[in-house]
C-alpha cells in the first residue's frame, strides 16, 4: 500500500503542486499592500525622479539608460529580499511554516513558489521601468539587448533570494522588515544603484566591489552598453558564489532548529 | 461501526521507545505509540506531558533522538509518506491575505484523492465562509479552516492537536459529531487533549501520558475504572512515607496531625489503616473527580509532603 502511494507521484502532478504554490504566493503578495506598493512602485518612482524629471548630464553617460540597469538591479532586489527574508521570518512566526512542514508539500514547491514569485515582481518592475525609460527618458535599446538585460536581472534575482533566505531564518516576524531595509537599502546606494558611484567619495566606490548589488550592476550596465571592459566571468562568479555562502549559510540554520 | 481488524495487525503510525529532549527538557522518555486502523485514540495529559511533541514526531515536524518512529511503514519526514496524513496543529495562523476556497484548494492539490472543495467546506461548516479572506475571520472560524485543510485530502488518518480548545460548548459538539463521522467512515485519528471528557466522547482508547511517559493506556471505561479512586481523610500519627508504599495507596499527604491518602481500593486499605492505628480518628472517605484521579496517575505515583496540590 505504501509503496504504491509513493511511487503514485508522476511529474504532472509534482508540476502542477509546485506551480499552483507559486500561484497562490503571487496571490497573497499582491494583495498584501505593504509588499506589493514598495516593490512595485518604488523603484519606479526614484528612477522616474532621478533619470527624466532631474535634469543634467554626467558627462558622456546617458542618464536615462544608465540608471535603468541600476535601478532594474534595485527593483529585482526588493521581491527577492522582502519575498523570502520577511515572508519566511512570518510564517515561521505565525506557524504558518510549521503547518507546511508537516503537509505532502514538497519542500522544494516552498521555495519554488517564492523564487517564482520574486521573479514575477521583479519582470513587472523592469517593464515599468523600462516602459518609463523608453516612453519618457528617450531610451533607445535595442530589442535583444532589453531581451539581455531582463535575462541579466531575472538570474540576478537568485543572491538576493539567498540573502534573504537567510536573514529569514535568523529573526522571526516584524523584526525582518527592518533587517532586510538595513541591508537593502544601503547596500542599494553604496552600490551606486540610485546614484552613479563616482558621485560618491573614492574609497566608497572602491569599496562597492564588496556588494553583491554591485556586481549585478556591472553585469547589467555592461549588457546594455552603458559601461564598457567589464569583467563578466568575474562577476557571475562573485554572484554565485554569494548564492552558494548564503544558501549553506540558511540550511545550517534550518537544519539546526 | 468499523473495528479495528486485529489489535495486532500493522499499525498506521507508530513511535517504538522514542526519545526526544529540547535543551534540557526530556519531552518524551522512551515511549511506545501505536495508532491501529479505524481507532480513535486520545493522548490525554497535562500541558507538558510530551503529547504535541509525539504528534510533532509522528507528522514528520522533528525527528527522534533514540527509538524508531513509522507512518504507513514509512518516514514521516518524506513528503510523500505525509500524503496519508492529515494535520491540525495548535498554533498555525494561515495567510491572511488568501480567501477560504483558496487556502483549502491549495492543501487539497497536495493528496492524489482529494475530497470535492464544497464537501470539505460543509463537513468543516464553513460552507458560507468560502469567499471570505482569512484575516475577516472570527478566531473559532479559523479553528474551522485549520480543520478543513487537514481533512480535505481524505486522508486515512488524521492528526489533531487539542482540536476544541477556545471552541465554545456548541461548536465543540458539533466538532464532535464531525469526528464521529469520520470515524464512522474508517479513519483513523490521534488527537491530544487535556479534558477527560472529550477523550472519553471521541475515542475509542486513551493513552494516559505524563512527564513524556505512558502512564496507562486504556479503553475511555477502563481509565475510569482505573481512575475511580476515594479519598481519605483522618487524624492518625501514621508514617506518611510508610503509608505511601503501601498496596493500595497512590498519594498520601500529611497536613497537621490529619493524613490524606488517595486509593483505588479504599476498603482494604481501611482495614489495614485502623489496624496498624489504634487512636485513627475523624475518618473520611470521598469519593475522587475523575479528574483528580487522572491528575493523581497524571503526576504519577508520588509522595507530596507538602500541601495536597
């Protein structure tokens, strides 16, 4: 009887619990203002405020697609941290987690739902951005290299997704949302996400390299042209050494509960 | 009314001397469990006892320090193994931002052979609550979605963790009469309670636990037998630990120059009791709440000098 129950899961329906569970986490996320409002619309409104309606130039950058790689960076980092940093720190709190734990839900349909969900937020805010930068900044991209950039930005998703995984695993509850602003935010800045780097005094620009933020920047200002020589190999290397540290970081958190 | 096959057949969850400690607390101290198919059976115990930690074992939420712990011959901790199980904790607060149908569609997709959305919804009462969000809910209605989500796979057993606590008297009944029907169809339930006479309405045996350890294990009327103790009352100079290891007594208390002692089988006890005193005086005899004599076995058979507690 048993043997039967276990071997009884064909990948349909493996598919179809792990894509419903993504569903559902979009669902709720939508409808709780508090996540959706500042994910969606933040991102949108800075980049809207410093690229078009401040006028002046940085020398040979064109502002308006210069600060769309970064702020694309900025708007893909916001679902990804509060989605599995806050959203795990609450359901662990309100037992919600517990519940899951014990149910036939696959742990991966778990994190499958928030990855997902973190990647639709962030495609929505790139094309609000980039609906913006085109309609109203006079940005000329090119097809495939717009293709690049939301292909750079979504795979960028996966350190922050980490980060926040495993700040979720380390407080429980409220206490989450202020963690997750203490690192998002200035990480966001000292990453030159909002304003460009060399704005900022030399040894805070030598020390971006630090931010995982940083790199993606790189990675998407390079793709779209806005910056040249950049280093890619070394940069999706950082990243996804980032992922590596913090997801072994919040499985030995997990597991030692 | 279903019985079970044979009380030796294979048990659908089973804890063989299990042992489970958080920091310094032993919850469980090597315990046997078994749920047979078709039985309700009722973890009865104090808080602390160790019976939500024997549910957490048996649902797949911790794992054992020592002794072994199946499900359908399984691991509860494989997801696949828990598709037979159904839960109700405690402490879950779902989601507040998704509707009823939708937490409850969600938890059915888990099972290969869910129950229809409207039967889960009616067996639950939470017919009329399907398009209401969870936060718009009265504490007792979330009770009642806990529940569905735990039932909705028709699942052969069923975990349910203090199920009627916070309930009012009405809805504890009617959560009752769903119990009774579920168990009518064959499935099998473990549920943990502290009152004495939900264990006694819905299950067909008790499993006395306390201090992580079975105390007894019964059927509801054999608990009560066992539980229908008296107490006596005299003035007697009598030594209290002496008395304490006699036969028939399972709790002696000195307070001033009057004893206290609790027993099962008071008669031969007060024969021995005015033989061994000549100047006993001032005797009492009452009989025990079931619930004190749970509460005597619950503590287990130990001296209280101080106070009768």
């Amino acid at each position: 009887m048993t043997s039967n129950v276990i071997s009884a899961s064909p990948a349909w329906m493996l598919s179809r619990i792990y894509w419903r569970e993504a569903g559902y986490e979009f669902l709720r996320m939508l409808r709780t203002p508090a996540f959706a409002l500042p994910t969606l619309i933040f991102p949108l409104v800075f980049y809207v405020m410093f690229a078009i309606v401040l006028p002046g130039r940085w020398g040979d950058f064109d502002k308006s697609a210069y600060l769309l790689a970064t702020y694309g960076v900025f708007g893909i980092m916001g679902p990804a941290l509060f989605g599995f940093g806050v959203g795990l720190a609450l359901e662990r709190e309100s037992g919600w987690l517990a519940l899951k734990q014990v149910s036939p839900m696959p742990t991966g349909a778990y994190f499958f739902a928030k990855i997902a969900m973190s990647l639709c937020f962030g495609l929505v805010v790139v094309i609000l951005l980039s609906i913006a930068a085109v309609g109203f900044g006079d940005v000329e991209i090119a097809l495939d290299r717009w293709l690049l950039l939301v292909a750079v930005l979504l795979l960028g998703t996966l350190p922050f997704c980490a980060i926040g995984l495993w700040i979720g695993t380390l407080v429980k509850g409220q206490a989450a949302v202020a963690i997750v602003n203490l690192v998002y935010l200035p990480m966001s800045i000292l990453s030159g996400l909002w304003m460009p780097l060399f704005a900022f005094p030399q040894f805070l620009q030598k020390a971006a390299v630090i931010w995982p933020s940083w790199h993606l920047a790189q990675l998407s200002l390079g793709v779209i042209g806005q910056i040249s020589d950049v280093r890619y190999l070394l940069h999706v290397s950082v990243l996804l050494l980032t992922t590596a540290l913090f997801l072994s970081l919040a499985a030995m958190r997990l597991r030692g509960r | 009314m279903q019985k079970p096959v044979s009380e030796n057949g294979p048990a659908l969850a089973q804890l063989i001397g299990v042992s489970k400690r958080y920091g310094k607390t032993l919850a469980l101290d090597n315990i046997d469990l078994a749920i047979q198919p078709a039985q309700v059976v009722a973890l009865l115990g104090p808080n602390g006892a160790g019976k939500t930690t024997a549910l957490a074992l048996l649902s797949g939420a911790v794992r054992a320090d020592s002794g072994s712990v199946s499900l359908f011959g399984g691991d509860p901790t494989d997801w696949r193994v828990r598709r037979q199980i159904g839960v109700m904790q405690q402490s879950a607060n779902l989601p507040e931002t998704l509707r009823v149908a939708e937490h409850v569609r969600q938890f059915s997709g888990y099972y290969p052979n869910p129950r229809a959305l409207d039967e889960t919804l009616a067996m639950a009462g939470i017919s009329d609550l399907a398009a209401r969000r969870y936060d718009a809910l009265s504490g007792g209605q979330q009770r009642r979605v806990q529940f569905a989500l735990a039932i909705c796979g028709q699942p052969p057993l069923l975990f349910i963790d203090e199920p009627t606590v916070g309930l009012d008297v009405e809805s504890r009944r009617a959560f009752w009469k769903v119990i009774a029907g579920l168990r009518a169809a064959g499935t099998s339930i473990l549920l943990t309670t502290h009152y004495i006479e939900e264990a006694d309405a819905l299950a067909d045996r008790i499993v006395l636990v306390g201090k992580g350890r079975v105390l007894a294990e019964d059927t509801p009327a054999g608990i009560k037998a066992r539980a229908s103790g008296k107490r006596i009352r005299c003035t007697s100079n009598l030594d209290i630990t002496r008395l304490a290891q006699w036969p028939h007594v399972s709790s002696a208390t000195r307070e001033g120059h009057t004893i206290e002692l609790r027993s099962a089988d008071a008669e031969p006890l007060l024969r021995r009791l005015l033989d061994a005193d000549p100047q006993l005086a001032d005797i009492e005899v009452m009989p025990l709440s079931l619930e004190e004599a749970l509460a005597a076995l619950a503590t287990s058979e130990t001296i209280t000098l101080e106070q009768a507690a």
